[in-house]
C-alpha cells in the first residue's frame, strides 16, 4: 500500500506548502479551456511554481500532456516556458481528432473494445507509449506532482493515477 494512503483511522497530514492547480472535467471543451489557462500561467511565470496538478476528464488530458512535455519544457530565468507550444501543439492536435465515431464503430464490427480503441487512439495521438513513470518525481524537485483522476466505468469510483501509485479507495 502506498505510504500516502489513508485509512479509516489515520489523521491527514498537514498541509504541505506550495502552489496547486486543480483542472476540472468537461471532455474536449474543458480539455482546451485548461490550455488556455496553461498558457496564462506560463505568460505570469506561475506554471514552473506550480508544486502539484490534479485533475479530471478532460483536464487530465492536459495536464498529463503538460506532465509528460514537462521534462521538455525550457524555462527562462522569469520562469516562463519559452516552448510551450510543445504542449499547446500536442493538445491542439488531439481536439482536431475525431475518435468517438471510429472507435464505437469499430468496437461494433471489429475485434476489441471500444475502450480499447478510444485508449489506442490516444497513445497514437498524444502519448506514443509513455506510463506514469514518464511524469516528473517531484521528490526530486524536477517537477509538481501530477494526480491525474477519472470514474472508473465499472465501478463509478474515483480512480487516481499519479507517478508512485494507481488505483481507487477500494
């Protein structure tokens, strides 16, 4: 079990210091919203601040482009990421892309899942194989933290992918 897991029982820690950003649900529209929201933080100089990112939905698709490009990402002194567009591209070229039609077709007609089809579109698109081993160890300090949430459809809970750890409260 991870060491950050509560239980019935345990008292929460303290809050810890820093600079959060909480991305909220709403599939592609939210997805792009975020972007923008992105973009204005890195234009203040807050983003490279930032010491965690949670997300849902559609902002999840953002922030785990961001988490994923973070390594990439060139801040300047200011602290404002001078190619940013890395993220902003890559998100961008996801909401140009169609894949609900192709993948419930397909998932009718065709051997596998619609999950299956939807997931493999997306690491074609956006991903290109990379896990959440891949987003920045913030213990390290080469990053925030980055908890990236959704509803597991089989069971309605939460389920939590972050860099140490996935799974729901069960």
């Amino acid at each position: 079990m991870p060491t950050n897991t509560l239980l019935a029982d345990d008292e929460p820690a303290a809050p810890e210091k820093g600079i959060a950003l909480a991305l909220s649900g709403g599939g592609f529209r939210a997805m792009v919203f975020h972007l923008g929201a992105m973009i204005r933080l890195n234009e203040a100089g807050l983003l490279k601040r930032l010491s965690r990112i949670s997300s849902v939905s559609g902002g999840s698709i953002t922030a785990a482009v961001l988490g994923l490009k973070w390594r990439e990402l060139s801040f300047g002194v200011d602290g404002v990421a001078t190619n940013l567009d890395i993220v902003v591209g890559a998100v961008r070229k996801m909401a140009a892309t169609s894949v609900d039609a192709g993948a419930i077709i397909g998932g009718i007609l065709l051997p596998g899942t619609i999950a299956e089809r939807v997931a493999a579109a997306y690491d074609k698109i956006l991903f290109g194989g990379t896990t959440l081993q891949d987003l920045p160890d913030d213990r390290t300090g080469k990053g925030p933290r980055f908890i990236l949430n959704a509803t597991n459809v089989q069971s309605a809970a939460l389920w939590r992918f972050a860099r140490e750890y996935m799974g729901d409260y069960r």
